[in-house]
C-alpha cells in the first residue's frame, strides 16, 4: 500500500525533504485577499479536494471552537449517519 503525504505549497516550495517523498499531495496555501482568491480557491479544490487560506478574516479561536466541534463529532457513532 502506497503511503500519500499531503502538504502545503508554501511548504513544498522550500523544504527538500518533503520534495523527495513520494505519493505528494499539493494543497496550495491562497491568500484570502488575493484578486484571483475565487479561481484559484476552484482550481485546488477541483484538483485535490482541499485548499489552504492564508490571511482569512475567522478569528483564531472561532478555527479553534470549529476543530473542537469536528474532533467531537468524529468521536461519537454519529459519524456513521451520513452517507457520501
């Protein structure tokens, strides 16, 4: 079984290590108040299904509030209750 990696371009763009690791999935890092934030946010999310936003207007602790929430859902069996 291959293993995948996933990393940030701004990461991938200088660290020769993660260059050299195989299966790289690339989540490009956009900047929120770029002029091109729509097309670019499209494109990385067609291409890998994620996308990183630098210079986003959610306070720190409302991201905080909103991992918290995730990592509770995924605890429980509620999980289980929605089909994709």
């Amino acid at each position: 079984m291959a293993r995948a990696v996933w990393v940030t371009s701004d990461f991938l763009k200088d660290n020769a290590y993660a260059k050299s690791l195989g299966n790289i999935l690339i989540v490009e890092t956009i900047d929120y108040s770029s002029p091109s934030l729509g097309r670019d946010l499209k494109e990385s999310l067609r291409s890998s299904g994620f996308a990183v936003l630098r210079n986003q207007p959610i306070a720190p602790e409302r991201v905080s509030e909103l991992y918290l929430a995730w990592a509770e859902f995924f605890a429980t069996d509620d999980k289980f209750s929605y089909l994709f």
